[in-house]
C-alpha cells in the first residue's frame, strides 16, 4: 500500500514533541510548559565524554551567571563595554537551552558550552563556517573535475584512519574568518601531497584568502571571497591556474584578508587536477582508503554546541551546506539510533583549534541522515493550544499527515523531522515516518529509546529482534498491480475531509460496554469495540442521512499482529504489522450497536498463530493474494461505504520522559489530504480511564454526527486543541 502520513506529538516541561509517520497514523503529547521564571536545563556534567549528561536538573539565573564567569575565565573573553557584557550574556543562555535541545536531538554525542557559546547562530555562522553556494551536497561539485571512477567496494577495512598513516597535519584554527573552504583544500592537498612523496607539508591557507577570486563554474555568485566564505572546487581551480601553494612557513596565516603575496618560486606543491567523489557513502570511503584525504562540506548547525561522541543527529538540517572539513577516516564503533545499534562513523578534522570537539575532531555517524524543518512561533505553547482551529496542529508537522504518496520517493522520505520552537521555551517536535515500513508501535519503539538515551539510562544490548518481521514477512519488490489499484481506491478517496476531536469519559463507556454486550459470547466487549460499533453505526445512521437510501457499510480494524505471534517476537520488531479484520452490514435502521460489535468480533476471531503461520513466506503470499481477490470481488458488486478503526491505546506514549517529566496531553494530527477514507483513531485520555476519537469524516457526514443525539449521548466533543 502507498504511503500516507502518520503524526505524533508530545509536548514537555520545555517542549512539544510531534511525531509523525507518513502513511496512516498521527499523535501528539503535550507536558508542561517553561514557567514564566526563566529556568534552563544542565547541558553537560563532570563525567567523561562517553557519558550522557543528565538533562534533569535546572538551573537559576545564578547559575547562569556563575556558568557565564566560568566560560569568560576558560576561553579568555574580554567584552569592552557593561552593555556587551550583557548582550552575551543573554546569548549565553540561549545557547545553553540550544544545547539541550542539541542534546536531545543527538543523544549519542555530548552537547554543552564552548568556547562559540557567546555567538548567536547567525554570528557563528558567519564568522566561523565559510562554504558558499551549498544549496545540496552536488553544488559543490563544479563541473570542470573530472567524474571519478567507480571503485570497488569490497574489501574495504572495518576502519581507517589517514592520522595513523602520517598524512595529516595537526589541527589549526582559521579565527573568526570565514575560510573554512581554505583549509578544506590545504587538507587534502597534504594528504594528496604526502601519497606522491611520502613528506608531509604544511601548506598555506593564507595564500587562498588573499589571492584566490576563482568562481564557481555554474553558480556565478559563488566566489572565493577570503574571510567571506569560498569553496574548494573553486580553489583548486585556483591552483592550478597559478602555478601551485606555497607552505605555511613561507605565507602565514593571519585570520584576515590582506594584499595578495603570492611568490611562484616558493611553490611547494603543484595542483594537476582534481576529481568529484559521487555522494555515495561506499564510494566516499573506497575513495578515502584508496585516494587520501577528502574535502566535504557539511551543515555545521550541530557543530556550534557539540564537545564529543559520535554525532548522529535524529533530524539533519535541509538548510544549506555552510562548513568545508577535511575527511580523515572512519571507525566501526559508533552509536546510531536510528538504527538501534553500533553503526560507522567518520572521522572528521575540523579548524577550530584543538579546545573544540574532540582534540578538534569530529566523529560523525555513517548514513544518510533525516531531513529536517526547522520553525519559531511567537506565541507561548499553552497559548497555541487553546486555539480553537484543530488544523493549526499542522503547523507542528514535518508533512502533510495521511496522505497518497507521490510516485516522486524524495517527496515521502522514510522519516522526517520538525523541530518547532515557542517563546518561552516551548517546543514541539514532529517525526513523520513512512507508513509502508513502520507502525504506531515502531513509531513509540523509536521515541522510547531516544528518551531513554536522553535520559541516560539506555543500556545498548543490542535487538536481535528488529529483523524478526522481515524474516517472518519477507518483503516483496513485484505486487500486481491491481492490487496496489485496490488499496490505493479502498483508502484514498477525493474529498472534503474533517476531523474532529471526541472525549469518551469513563462512565459513559462503561454504560455503552452495557449496552454493547451482544449473543455473541457472555464477554462483555472491550472499551475499543464498543466505541467502535457505537461510532459504526452513527457512520451509517449519517450516510443514510446524506445519500438518502441505506448501502452495504463496510468496517475495517487495523489488527496488530505483533501479540498474536506466539511466542511473542515481534513487539520490538521495525515493521508495519497489522492486518485488516473486515466486517460487514446492510446498514438496515434499528441495529443494534450489540449487533454490530458481534459482527466485529467474529471478524477476527480467526487471527490466531495458526493463521499468522499461513501469512507467512511464499505461500503466505498466496493466502494475502486470496485475500485481494475476494476484496476485489465484494467491492466489484456495489460500492459500499467503508469506515476504518485503530486503537493506539495502552502503547504507553503518556510514560515517556525525555529528562522533563511524562507528557501532559497526547494528540493526533488537524486535517488530513483531500485523498482518504473515513476513519476513527482512538488514544488514552491522560488518566488512562476515559477514550478520544479523532474521527475523519467528509464534511457532509461530520455535520450529521455532530447533531446525532444517540452519539452526543456518549460523546463530548472538543472545540479546542487542548484544554491545558
């Protein structure tokens, strides 16, 4: 089935946090707002890097002072004016609130203070970043390198290091002067160099600022601009135009831009060529084994706050690429937790002196990271929450939620972030994820160990589990088509939709489980099911209403099947798990919502091990392909109505706790696409007694249910976001 887009949000003591997935599912979780007194949460402790900090203490304006002095005193800052003091002051603790928010989004690696902690983003990206025209990773490649060869992979070893092998000088500082892409193109040309000859030079970064104006072949504006930002591609056009680069000895650096003093005699290294790397992580790292050094650009968002650990952020800036490093080599051991487990990383030497990162190196996980959206609200959180528009949740998410994906797969990535940032700390953090490959459960599977991590207290034993459902459910790359054509028509259908929020308080559900119990069996039904046939037949009571004549109503229940396995491997498994239980109704006046719930039963009794077993491997195929068919066939005879359910109840999002306390509110998405189905999430109140329904209808049947007695019986709807 296509994809659609599932939504999530938590809202903490200082933040919101949204997740969605993008195929069929949205929440959100609300926990308290910052108080008005300005309190921040401790970004770093005195334990080793490996460490994750305790993000659970705050910390006064005292504290911030005292912190500040310390900063002042470490990194030697001397501000001219009482006016500036303060001024950096309250930058200073703007960043250290960035570095907690850092620090949740890249668990694996140590945010804190440093020595930029006294620059607003935009000052340090100024002053100490400097690749120009990065928009996307190719448009630092002009066009006038030749393409490199595609090299084997095979082979390659577990871990490398150029630092190990002699070809990499020690680190340097570029100052507040934006020509990271100078020593980006120094780097490689020492590696280059050392390769050729065996000796390592150091070679002047001064040379580029003062003298090289080359610009980009293909962005006429990117032009090598000394302190004001360049790029590499550029520079080595330079070089070889010129003649070479002389040594650091013979052209110092001076952290500024001066007159040309250029001496073709002194030329240490002459540059012939150079070649483009394809964005291929196997081939940057054949090419590193193989070539040297390597110069990249990267986004250095994550850079200004970071201290150690292998950083491996949950969401990766779609901003431009704004920093030129030079690549040094790659290790095996790292922490990711996108995927749950020890993954590679890169070994990155940055020019920011050796107080910064790790002796000023960076490790950088391996993979392709997760695109992410960045926004600011003006307003408080608890003020956005008691809007009356249930669509402005929306706002929140990375991605329109529940919707068709696009046959174009970068426009649906399997996840996606928005982090969204309130005034007076409030922030609201959405994942959207592909509903083709993951459900709610993998959904919460993912943020609990996150906030594990944030908290932590996560012990990395490793999931063998993970796999356990593509083993059991091996995917398939062919389906015919006129299954996918059945699926896409069962749940994208063109039209107005709504959706509305309805709180079932606890006494009104034990009076509709009395109601609701049917002939079916003695057991009274469960809160789900008799929400469910009581909705089911509001649904049917309202198309009647606006058609005019009753039709065949159609119910489908997303099943888990994760509880169903016996034994029980699947809960930890990434994987989208659940089948459709399908009942059916002539939709005739007077059933009974007893009736309806005996109908709903029976239509998944049958889902017990035996039948997971015949799902499973090729002849499971077989038996899902019989499915198709007799869907196919009951859908040819007469358009039915069709209504789906889902419960995300009892998955324990409310247990949560990111270091801030458990969240307050959980919520799902505001509108979906215009192409869907009617359909009904059900998620726990915060006591865990009462039900919401977040019920998606057309907007002709929404107006009927919303005046339907027999529903307003049970149901309260709610006209805000959020009653908090």
């Amino acid at each position: 089935m296509k994809g659609e887009s599932l939504t999530l949000c938590t809202i903490a003591n200082i933040a919101v946090f949204l997740i969605t997935l993008s195929s069929t599912l949205s929440f959100c979780l609300a926990l308290h707002e910052t108080p008005q007194e300005p309190t921040i949460f401790q970004v770093t402790d005195e334990n080793p890097i490996p460490n994750i900090p305790n993000l659970n203490r705050k910390f006064s304006r005292n504290f911030i002072h005292k912190e500040f002095q310390v900063f002042i005193e470490k990194y030697e800052k001397k501000y001219s004016t009482k006016e500036e003091h303060m001024h950096r002051l309250g930058i200073f603790a703007k960043n250290l609130a960035r570095a907690a928010e850092h620090q949740a989004l890249d668990p694996t690696a140590v945010h804190g203070v440093t020595q930029f902690s006294d620059l607003s983003e935009e000052e340090f990206e100024r002053l100490y970043t400097g690749v120009k025209g990065g928009a996307a990773a190719p448009q630092l490649f002009d066009s006038v390198g030749s393409e490199a060869v595609k090299l084997e992979v095979d082979g390659l070893p577990e871990s490398f290091d150029w630092r190990e092998k002699g070809a990499v000088t020690e680190v340097k500082t570029q100052g507040a002067c934006g020509s990271c892409w100078a020593f980006s193109t120094t780097g490689v040309i020492e590696g280059a160099n050392f390769i050729a000859t065996g000796k390592l030079l150091n070679l002047s970064e001064q040379q580029l600022v003062d003298c090289d104006h080359m610009c980009d072949t293909r962005e006429k504006t990117a032009c090598d601009d000394g302190c004001g930002g360049g790029l590499m591609t550029n520079a080595y056009k330079y070089l070889i135009e010129s003649g070479g680069l002389q040594e650091e000895s013979t052209y110092p650096y001076t952290g500024r831009r001066d007159e040309c003093k250029f001496q073709p005699d002194k030329v240490a290294v002459k540059v012939v060529n150079f070649t483009n790397i394809p964005i291929d992580e196997n081939q940057v790292a054949a090419n590193l084994v193989l070539r040297g050094p390597l110069a990249i650009g990267l986004n250095a968002v994550f850079m200004q706050t970071y201290i150690g650990g292998v950083s491996c952020p949950l969401i990766c800036g779609k901003r431009w690429l704004n920093h030129g490093v030079l690549l040094v080599g790659y290790g095996a051991k790292g922490f990711s937790i996108l995927r749950l487990g020890n993954q590679p990383y890169w070994i990155i030497k940055n020019s920011w002196g050796k107080r910064w990162g790790e002796n000023g190196y960076y490790r950088l996980c391996r993979g392709h990271g997760v695109p992410f959206l960045s926004a600011r609200i003006s307003c408080r959180l608890s003020e956005f929450l008691k809007h009356h528009e249930i669509e402005s949740l929306n706002k929140l998410l990375p991605c329109q939620p529940f919707t068709k994906e696009s046959n174009n797969e970068d426009d649906h990535p399997l996840l996606v972030c928005q982090a969204t940032i309130f005034a007076c700390g409030g922030l609201a953090l959405g994942l959207g994820m592909s509903h083709k490959i993951t459900d709610v459960q993998t959904g919460y599977n993912l943020v609990n160990v996150w906030s594990t991590i944030c908290r932590g207290s996560y012990q990395n034993d490793g999931n063998p589990a993970l796999a356990e459902a593509s083993i059991a459910f091996p995917p398939r790359n062919q389906v015919p088509q006129n299954y996918i054509s059945m699926m896409e028509n069962l749940w994208f259908t063109e039209a107005n939709y709504r959706t509305k929020r309805f709180i079932f308080e606890a006494n009104a559900i034990a009076k509709l489980k009395a109601m609701a119990k049917g002939g079916y069996s003695e057991a009274t039904p469960t809160r789900i099911q008799a929400l469910s046939g009581l909705i089911w037949k509001c649904f049917m009571e309202a198309s009647r209403a606006v058609s005019g004549s009753a039709k065949p109503s159609i119910l489908v229940q997303a099943v888990s099947l994760r509880p169903r396995r016996k034994p029980n491997l699947l809960h930890d498994s990434i994987g989208n798990l659940f089948w459709w239980g399908i009942a059916s109704s002539l939709a005739e006046k007077g059933t009974k919502v007893s009736e309806l719930v005996d109908v709903m039963k029976e239509s998944v009794v049958a889902f017990d091990d035996e039948y997971l077993d015949s799902l499973q491997g090729e002849q499971g195929f077989e038996a899902i392909s019989e499915y198709f068919d007799q869907l196919e066939t009951m859908f040819s005879l007469e358009k039915p109505d069709i209504f789906g359910f889902t419960s995300w109840c009892n998955l324990g999002y409310y247990k949560l706790d990111y270091g801030w306390g458990n969240p307050t509110w959980f919520a799902l998405f505001g509108k979906v696409g215009s192409a869907f189905r009617n359909h009904t999430v059900f998620v726990e109140t915060k006591c865990g007694k009462g039900i919401e329904a977040w019920i998606t209808l057309d907007e002709e049947r929404m107006l009927v249910l919303e005046k339907d007695p027999e529903f307003l019986k049970f149901a309260s709807p709610n006209l805000k976001i959020s009653s908090l």
